[in-house]
C-alpha cells in the first residue's frame, strides 16, 4: 500500500461537506493507507493538524483556506522536521494545486499521495495588529481583501463565483488611498486599489493573478494596482487570464520581504482569510514546505 498519511478533512469546505466515506473510497481506489480524522469546527481542525506535526505525512481535505491553516499550524509549531504535506482538493477546489497542474477532484488528486514525488516551497508571512500569520498562496490588500471580506459572508451556493460577485459588489464604495511599499530592490509610493503579494499563481477559483509567481524563488511577486474604479471591470478579464501585468496603471515587482503603510486602513487576506488592517509587514521563508506532487 505504500507510505501511511494521516488525513484530516475540513468539514467546513466548499458548498457541501465531503462525507469521511468518500475520503477514504478515494484513498483505498488509490491504494493510499491513511488514518482519517474529521473534526467538528475550525478550532478542532487546528488542534488536529498540530497534534500531527510531528507524523511523517498529513494530508489536508479542503481548499486554500485548509492548506493555509495546515500551513500557518505546521511552521508556527516552531519543529525542525515537519511532515509532507498532500492536499486532496474539496468543495470549491484549490487554487495551489493549478499551479502544479494537480487535478482539482478529489478522486484524482488521490494518486498524488503515492510515490516520492515531493517539493520544497516558500511560505509567505505576514506581521499586522493581529500578530503573525502565514500563507502559502495569495495574500493582498485593497480592494480585493475587501472582496475577501464579503465573499466570505455569502451562501456558499454561490461556488467559485462569491469572489468575482463580492468585488463587484465592493468596487463602488470601496476608496482607493496613498501607499508606501517598501521592498528590497525598490520603494513604491502613491496612490493605489490594491497590493497583491503572491507565492503561487492562481486564485479566486482560477483567475491567473500571477502568471510570473514561483513557489521556489524565496521571491515574494507583488503587484501594485492603480486604476480608475471605472477601468477596473474592464482589466478583471486581462487578470483572470494573466495577461494584466503590461496594462498602464499595473506595477510589478518581486522581493523577499515588504512594508506596506497605507494612508487610510485598507484589509488584508491571506489566501482567502479576512485577517486584518494594515499596516502590515512580509516576508518570505524559504522552502518552509515539503509538498507532495
């Protein structure tokens, strides 16, 4: 049967909750042997994952959000050596996954379990009011946090079209404001919508935020957005295929650390958690993640 995982299923993802019956259907069709835990709330989901720090593998079965609090628990637990980490897309999918072309079902991405195939990626952190969190994704802040933040409060019949709904939504209220970003090759400062600090290339259900974004460069790949709000739905279709980064008003850098102060408080999300205001400080961990492929 191969290498044992300990598998922990996130029943708070995606539209509806994926039965443990199907999980484990799904790794025995694969010929996976796993233990499977599935806790009742975020808050158990969080003490399971860190009770696993110290196994060899740990499978998570959810979205960006459950990859990112697998990954916030498994390097703030401060251990030298961490487990693999396998991702079994549910719900709404996984962004991450697109970057390595890993199918977004569940039953597919089961066979990624097996073998060796495993690699080595950065993990962004981030320093606020709120304290320290990580992410393995996307972070920003602007008006897509902003996006974030109602996104998160709809029915999640709305699937993967809440985000692009939710910013629709927040576009007309939302007040674009002066910036400082500081970076290690250059500082940027003006007037912006938003700042998009990006780790892998994909998300909101598989807009191409980052077509240039690598998980292995120890390179955060940011992006400083200023446009008229009356142009923005006009460049939303250029960046859900990631051809935005050439159209006026897009500004591109990469950096292994940032500061970002902003005049007025603008949110911050990282990968798809609403977790604060600015102003908020970056930086990258090399290699902080062994994630199986």
């Amino acid at each position: 049967m191969g290498a044992h995982w300990v598998v922990a299923v996130n029943p708070a993802a995606g539209a509806k909750p994926v039965g443990k019956d199907r999980v484990a259907k799904a790794l025995s069709d694969a010929g996976v042997e796993a233990d499977i835990e599935v806790p009742p709330d975020r808050v158990s989901m969080r003490a399971v994952l860190a009770a696993a720090t110290t196994c060899e593998r740990l499978a998570v079965v959810g979205g960006d959000g459950t990859v990112s609090l697998a990954v916030d628990t498994l390097v703030g637990s401060g251990h030298d050596s961490l487990p693999i980490l396998g991702v079994l897309p549910s719900g709404m999918g996984c962004d991450l996954l697109r970057t390595f072309g890993i199918p977004q079902n569940l039953e597919d991405a089961a066979h990624h379990l097996r073998g060796d195939a495993v690699y080595e990626v950065d993990v962004g952190e981030l320093d606020g009011s709120w304290g320290t969190r990580r992410f393995v994704n996307v972070a920003e802040a602007g008006i897509g946090a902003a996006a974030v933040v109602v996104a998160n409060r709809l029915p999640r019949l709305f699937g993967a079209n809440r985000y692009l709904f939710s910013f629709g939504l927040r576009l007309p209220g939302f007040r674009a404001t002066r910036i400082r970003l500081e970076t290690e090759r250059r500082t940027i400062e003006g007037r912006a919508l938003a700042v998009i600090f990006a780790n892998a290339q994909f998300f909101a259900g598989g807009w191409n935020i980052a077509p240039k974004a690598m998980l292995v460069d120890g390179k955060f790949d940011i992006q400083v957005i200023d446009v008229k709000k009356t142009d923005a739905p006009n460049l939303i279709p250029k960046v859900m295929r990631g051809l935005h980064l050439g159209e006026k008003g897009v500004t591109r850098t990469t950096s292994s650390w940032f500061r970002l102060e902003t005049a007025d408080p603008w949110p911050v999300e990282a990968d798809g958690d609403a977790i604060g205001n600015t102003p908020v400080h970056g930086r990258v961990l090399p290699a902080a993640i062994r994630l199986k492929i």
